[in-house]
C-alpha cells in the first residue's frame, strides 16, 4: 500500500517535471490504483468468504455430530491435527526462511492439539480435568516453539502454565511452574541478537507472564504479595546488558510497577495488619529475587548512580517488608516509623528522578520523578488515617525544603557564569 | 543444527498424536481392568435445557470433606460408599480422586448415553418407583473412576427404554 502511494506521488513529481507525457502519467496511475484497490479487496473478500465457509461447515458437523460414527467423529477430532503437522513438516523442509510460515504452522499446531484433546475427550466422555488439560496442551505447544523458531504459541503457553498454577497450587508446585517459566522465557534469551518488534513482543510477554507468575509463586509460597511483586520490578530494574527491545519492557514494568508498590507501602494500613509468618519457601524466594537483584545492582554502579540508588532504596524497602513480616512489626510504633521510611523512599526516588532529569536536561526522568512526587503528595492530602494538623506540617516542612533546594540551585547556576563575565 | 529439527519435530509430532490416543486407550484399560463397585445414585433435575446429552446423577452418599481421595468399601448389600477422606494417596485398597481440588466430591455426575435416549432416561430414571434402586456401575483404577452403566432395578437403563 505505502509503496503503491509513494510511486503514484511520484508519478505527479514527473509529470510536473515533464519526465513523463499526460497519457503515459494516466496509464501508470490506473494500473497502481486498480491494482491496489483490486489486491486489498481481494484479500477481505478472501477472509470473509473463508470464515464464512468454515463457520457454515463447523455449524453444519455440530447439529449432525450426534449422528456420525465414532469412526468419523475421531477422523474430524484428528484431521486439523494431522494437518497442521504437515504443514509444520513442510515449513521446516521448504519454508523455514520464511517468519509467516513458521508463525502460522507453530500457531495452527498448537491450536489443532487443543482441539484434538477437547474433541477426543468429548468423543469418548473421559473425565476431565480443565487445569489438566491445558498443562498437557502447553506442554505439547512447547516443543514448536523452537523447533519453528515462532513466538505467537509461546504467549499461549504461558497461559496454560499460569492456567494450571494458579488451579493447583501447593509449594511443589511453585518450583515445577518456576521451571516451567524458565523453559518458555529461555526463548527470549535465546533470541536477545535479534533486534526485531518480535523481539520486543516476546519480551513484554513473558515480563507480563513473569509478573503473574511470581504472583501465583508468592500465594503457593505464602509470601507476602507487595513484597513479592517489589521485589519482582526491583530485579527487573536491575537488570542491564541486553538489547534495547529487551530492556525496555523491563525498565517500563520496574519503575511504573516499584513505583507503584512503594505508592501503596507508604499507607500505614499496610504496615498495620498481620502477615503470613515468613516461611522456608518465601524466605528462599524473596531471597534470591534481591541477591540476583544486588549482584545486578553492583554491576551498575558505575555506569549509573541513579539507577543504582533506585535500585538499592527498592531493594532496602524490599528488605524492610521482609523484616515486618518475619519480626511481626504490625504493631505500634514500628507501623508508623515503617510508613515514614516508606513516605521518605518514595519521596527520595522522585526527587532523585527530578535532580537526574534536570541535571541531565532528559524530560523522561523529569517526568517520572515529578509524577512520582506529585502522586505522593495527593496520596498524603486524602489520607485519611493521617491526622490533618500532621499532614500541614508535613507538608510545610516539604514545601519549605524544596524552595530552598530551588534557591541553592538557583545560586549554584548563577556562580559559573559570573566567573565567566570576569 | 538444522539438521536436528526435522527428527525433532518427528518426535514432537509423535507424541501429539499419541497423547490422545493414550487418553482413550486408558478409558478402556480402566474399564477392563479397573475393580468393579456400584453406587447408589439418585438422578438430578430432568427439564434442565443444557444436560440432554447425558443423564445427571448425585452420588446418594452426602460425602463432603477436606481430601483429595476418598477410600472406598462395600456394605452388606453390595453397594460401595467412601469409607474415609484423605489427602494422602492410600497404598492399599481402592480409592477415588475427587471431582474438586478444594474438597472432596465423588465425580459421579453424569453418564454419558446417545443424545436422543439421554433426556428420555434422565425422565424414566426420576419417575421411577420408590422400591426401584437407582445405581450405576463404575470401574476403578489407579483413583480414576470411569463410569459403565446406569441400572434401575438391575436392569440397564438402554434395556429399559428400548423395551418402553
């Protein structure tokens, strides 16, 4: 379509420059706008017409299923099946160069084996297990992932593992779907060169599937969420050395979601209840989330002081909640001294956003920090729970400190240029 | 590498294949092989629009319980019942998966019969006498129960309606 546009204004260009006569001009400009017009029509007539075909014969097998043979009825559970396989046969024979083939054959096969065993289970009533079912179905997807190098069933596979996770949970489990996670987000890994949109599809994925499933690993484990989900963005924050495609979702899901668990850590109701008592699996797990997290951390230290700040005061929030939870610091005075810190590390991220952005003229920091702030400030205006008189001063104090932060600035940029007048 | 995928693909598709297959090879080495108990049940609600497919049926034993396995026994008359719920997988005797993860439910619900005979047998099997006994035969194996026949009085519900 773009081409076809960019030769027809490039028609008109020779036409003015008389490259060209007005007749040759009108012949080429029919033969690209009918040819574009015919092509694009073509194809929606093309969809339309095939589903239309496939929804009648699928219409017309259900209301006579009852009276086909069971013979038939395996025949029809097996034919997609079968089929998809040929064609996955035939794309790693003749097309494997090709990402639409392999995309197609990986989709349509994994698609085929989930109806093969929903139809064959129908056919033959066996009892069925939905959590089950789409393990073994995601199971049997794996495999063409990589055998087709195609990344459309992997999204489907960290469906039917969270699927299945989330219906079966006990602390086994936990580290099967570990596991399992591993095996699809290996993928990604193994396509980190490839600096392609698929590249950055896959990534947001299986940092959205990891976000889940670190969820589902925190109540199988009886970890504290916010604590799990913090620790979570604070290893994907920390994380560094890879493509750009890569990086990006994980920055994005690491600032926007720590941000975002530090917001609801700096209510003191969240400090104030009761918590599972810390287990063996949760100590392990948050344990490993932050040492990974501080390995990452010290790498980074060098290349970006921000970065490495964000980290740490995240890791030691992560660190704190970790603490109230073994120690039961529900009670009073600990909640309260636990909501300022949180209200203090909130604070300090955005003013360190701020600091970075305006330091380093980059308005993406600027802003973040200053959404951060701003979001800390209403959060605190409508808390309820904080005692008006408090929240003045509070807010007095702040107000206060930032006009003077203001002015050392102001005189600190004012002090160069006069040495440059001397 | 490339070399690899096309055996590998082979063996993929292999097991998807098989995978199926060996669903429904296992429903029939549990119905041949599996131990044979009877349970009384007692057919569900007939004029419900979406089950003409199979007869509904409830377990005439209220079992409920934290477990994942009920073991099963046989009283006097023959008939067997779940004699205790746990949630370790018994080493002896014959035992049932529940129907729920979150408690224990026997996964006699439905059985499963031609589409035009099923709506029919759901209403004979709820209008039946009071002395006539509703139970359905199953086959065990392994904690999976298969279900192979539902009588009324002895006599197989297929054999009542085609002589009705």
């Amino acid at each position: 379509m773009k081409k076809e546009r960019w030769l027809l204004k490039e028609i008109d260009m020779w036409r003015q420059t008389q490259l060209i006569d007005e007749k040759t001009a009108g012949t080429l400009r029919g033969l690209y706008a009918d040819k574009k017009n015919i092509s694009f029509m073509l194809v929606l007539f093309s969809i339309i017409g095939t589903l239309l075909i496939s929804t009648g014969v699928i219409l017309i097998g259900a209301r006579n299923w009852e009276y086909f043979p069971m013979y038939v009825r395996v025949i029809i559970a097996f034919t997609p099946l079968a089929v998809s396989q040929s064609l996955a046969v035939f794309t790693v024979k003749k097309r494997y160069h090709s990402l639409a083939w392999r995309e197609s054959a990986a989709i349509l096969a994994t698609a085929s084996v989930f109806m093969a065993i929903a139809v064959v289970g129908q056919i033959f009533h066996l009892p069925g297990d939905y959590g089950v079912y789409v393990f073994t179905c995601g199971l049997l997807a794996l495999p063409m992932i990589y055998i087709l190098n195609a990344a459309s069933p992997l999204t489907v596979y960290y469906w039917t593992i969270l699927n299945w996770a989330a219906l079966e949970q006990s602390p086994a489990n936990a580290l099967i779907l570990f596991g399992l996670f591993i095996l699809g987000a290996l993928f990604v890994y193994i396509e980190r060169n490839k600096a392609t949109a698929r590249l950055a599809y896959i990534s947001w994925i299986t940092v959205i599937a990891g976000f889940v499933m670190v969820l589902i690993m925190g109540t199988m484990l009886r970890n504290s969420l916010l604590l799990t989900a913090l620790c979570f963005f604070v290893l994907l924050l920390s994380v560094e050395d890879l493509p750009e495609q890569m990086l990006m979702p994980l920055k994005f899901a690491g600032i926007t979601g720590g941000l975002a668990v530090t917001a609801i850590l700096t209510y003191e109701d969240m400090w104030s209840y009761r918590s599972y008592p810390v287990n063996a699996g949760g100590g392990v797990m948050t344990g490993i989330m932050l040492a990974i997290a501080l390995f990452f951390a010290v790498r980074i230290f060098k290349r970006g002081k921000l970065k490495f700040l964000l980290v740490m005061s995240l890791i030691l929030l992560c660190a704190l909640r970790f603490l109230w939870a073994a120690l039961d610091l529900s009670r009073s005075p600990y909640d309260f001294i636990l909501m300022c810190v949180s209200n203090l590390a909130m604070l300090s991220i955005g003013v360190g956003f701020i600091a970075y952005g305006v330091k380093n003229a980059v308005l993406l920091q600027t802003n973040i920090g200053m959404a951060a702030v701003c979001a800390l400030i209403v959060m605190r205006f409508f808390d309820s729970s904080m005692d008006i008189l408090w929240r003045g001063i509070v807010f007095l104090l702040l107000g206060t400190a930032f006009l003077l932060v203001n002015k050392r600035i102001l005189r600190k940029k004012k002090q160069p240029k006069q040495g440059e007048t001397i | 590498m490339k070399k690899l995928l096309m055996p590998a693909l082979i063996a993929v598709i292999i097991i998807q294949l098989l995978t199926p297959i060996c669903m429904i090879a296992n429903k029939y080495h549990i119905l041949r092989t599996g131990e044979e108990f009877m349970f009384r049940v007692s057919p569900v609600d007939p004029y419900d629009a979406f089950r003409g497919r199979f007869v509904a049926l409830n377990a005439r034993q209220n079992v409920r319980g934290a477990g994942r396995y009920g073991v099963i026994d046989v009283d006097p008359d023959g008939f067997a019942f779940i004699s205790r719920i746990t949630d370790e997988r018994p080493a002896f005797g014959a035992y049932v998966k529940s129907g729920s993860r979150s408690w224990f439910t026997l996964p006699i619900d439905r059985y499963y019969m031609e589409d035009r005979l099923a709506p029919r047998a759901e209403l004979r099997a709820w209008r039946r006498e009071p002395r006539e006994e509703a139970y359905v035969t199953v086959r065990v194996r392994n904690g999976e129960l298969i279900i192979s026949g539902l009588f009324i009085d002895g006599i197989a519900i297929e054999d009542i309606l085609r002589n009705e």
